[in-house]
C-alpha cells in the first residue's frame, strides 16, 4: 500500500479518495456491462457466491425487466 499512497501523491489526477480496491470496483462493473452477466461476472472475480459479486454492481443503474424480457411458453 505504500506504493499505492506514493503514487497517488506523484499523480495529481488521481483523486485522492481513489483506493487500490476502486478499480477492482471498475473492472467488475465493465465486464457486466460487456457481459450482462452475473455469472461471468462471479468467475471473473474469483467469487465463491453471487451475493458477493453482487455488492460490486451497488448503485450501478439496471433496468427493471418489463413482461416483453420473459420468455414466451
């Protein structure tokens, strides 16, 4: 983590609050929305449970699924 704090102090662009961890955030959130899928998601990340995978994606916007987004039986 000292490499990470000496960094962000050699680099006025990086904001100061940016962590190690917010980029791991970011990447889970490109690949979802590549994928749009939860499962590959959970892979990608090496994650034992969706609920964990799932906590990446808080306040990421996803639309609600409409009757037209079920399949027909």
């Amino acid at each position: 983590m000292l490499l990470w704090r000496r960094f962000k102090r050699f680099n006025p662009d990086v904001i100061a609050t940016t962590t190690i961890y917010s980029f791991r955030h970011s990447g889970a959130i490109d690949i979802f929305k590549r994928t749009g899928s939860i499962t590959k998601l959970q892979k990608a990340m090496g994650h034992s449970s969706i609920n964990v995978s799932l906590t990446y994606l808080r306040g990421l916007e996803i639309p609600e699924l409409t009757e037209n987004d079920m399949p027909v039986v």
